[in-house]
C-alpha cells in the first residue's frame, strides 16, 4: 500500500485526484488532504504518508514554502502546478516530478510509478527546491544531471557539447564530464531554448563555445573538433555566415 497526502486549495482537484486514484489500482490510499500550508503540515505530521501530491499554490502561499517548513522530509513529493509549459521546463530542469492540471490519468499512473522507483533523501529534495529557486531569477540557470550515485548542478553556459553513448549521454563541461542515463534526444529537447545545435547523429554543440569551423568538423575552445554529418554541413555553415 501506498499511504498518499493531498494538498491543493481546489476541493474538485482533491475529488478528481481520489477518484483516478481509486479507479488506477487499490494499493493507492489517501490517508489526508488539505488546502493550506498549515493543514498540510498538520496532516503530513498526524498521517507521515508515503507520497504527498502537492499544489504550488496554496490558501496561505505556496508548496514550496511548506516543504521549506518541515522539520524533516521522509516522503516522496510530486509537484501539481498549473503553470504553463515555459514554467513547466523549470521542473524539468531539476528532475522534480510534476503533474499539470487539468490532471491526466495516464500521467497520474506514470508519476505513480515513477516515485515508487524513486527516492529522494531530504536532503536531495532540498537541494533541488534551491536549484529550483535558484532558476527563477538566474541568468543563467543550472540543470540537474542525476548519476547513479550522484547530483550535478551544471550551468548550462558552461556546458560544451553532448554526446550520444546509446540510450545514455555524456555531458562535457569546462570542467568535468558526467555519463547521464538520459539519450540525446532528452537533451536536446531540454536544452532546446537555449544556444545548443545537433552537429551530428551523435552530439549536441553549446554554440557560444564554437570558435571555428574546420573541413567537416566544427572547433570549440581548447581545438576540441566535434564532427558535422553530411546532411547537416549545409545547415550549420550557412548558420555561421548569417552571423
């Protein structure tokens, strides 16, 4: 059994949650709910839950304000929000499991899922609420790349490509590489706003560390050569002779 706390400031939200919940698999069991950050301190003390689905806005503030006011964190935690997609990225960033409202069964069962395979220590989560807010008001935000052992807040200006290893990737910063359980794609999707190029089948370039281009293969700091597939030389010069 799965003993789950919600808090979100809408009753119907809490009905349609309980509902799904019931109707996904009977190993779900909703010990509480709440509307407000101090109910939900009450209930998570009177019911220490397994999961909590939180709202970030609540009555009296917002879900990460109650999380900041626990003493301690022994639960896993899935974010709902009804902030728009550009918002939505930030949660991605920081690999902090999220629902959007209105709230999608099939999505509901993969979150489900995916927090009885994960556990975040509370010093994790924590630390990833401060990436979080951290990302708010940066210039330059950092990403979260989770390891099978460790968590890496990289910025993102100091990446300076990725490179496909099958269904992994590994990131090369300024200063380290880390072998991420992620594929390209992910990355590439993830990165998508900011000044990242796919030059290859296999690599994904930060453009603001390219300093030349060379025969079939594109020059970043330090003469560090990331090749240029044929289909995309075409692209990638024409990109360069606009600028």
């Amino acid at each position: 059994m799965l003993r789950i706390v919600i808090i979100d400031d809408e009753v119907n939200v809490r009905k349609v949650i309980k509902k799904l919940l019931g109707l996904i698999s009977s190993e779900y069991i909703v010990v509480g709910e709440a509307p407000s950050i101090a109910q939900g301190k009450k209930v998570i003390a009177e019911t220490n839950p397994d999961l909590v689905l939180l709202d970030i806005e609540l009555e009296d503030g917002t879900g990460f304000t109650l999380i900041d006011q626990l003493s301690k964190i022994d639960f896993k935690l899935i974010f709902i929000t009804a902030y728009n997609q550009y918002a939505i990225k930030a949660f991605k960033f920081n690999a902090i499991d999220y629902l959007l409202k209105p709230i999608d069964p099939d999505e509901l069962k993969s979150a489900l899922n995916k927090a009885k395979s994960t556990i975040h220590s509370e010093n994790e989560l924590k630390q990833l609420l401060k990436n979080l807010d951290h990302n708010q008001n940066a210039e330059t935000p950092k990403i979260v790349i989770k390891t099978t052992n460790k968590m890496h807040f990289v910025e993102i200006d100091k990446i300076l490509y990725c490179q496909s290893e099958g269904s992994y990737t590994t990131i090369f910063t300024v200063d380290i590489s880390i072998l991420a359980s992620k594929n390209l794609k992910y990355f590439q999707d993830l990165l998508s706003d900011y000044s990242f190029i796919r030059t290859h089948q296999s690599y994904l370039v930060n453009k603001i560390h390219i300093t030349g281009l060379k025969n079939d293969s594109i020059i970043l700091n330090d003469n560090l050569s990331i090749p240029i597939s044929l289909r995309r030389k075409a692209e990638i010069k024409a990109l360069f002779l606009d600028n």
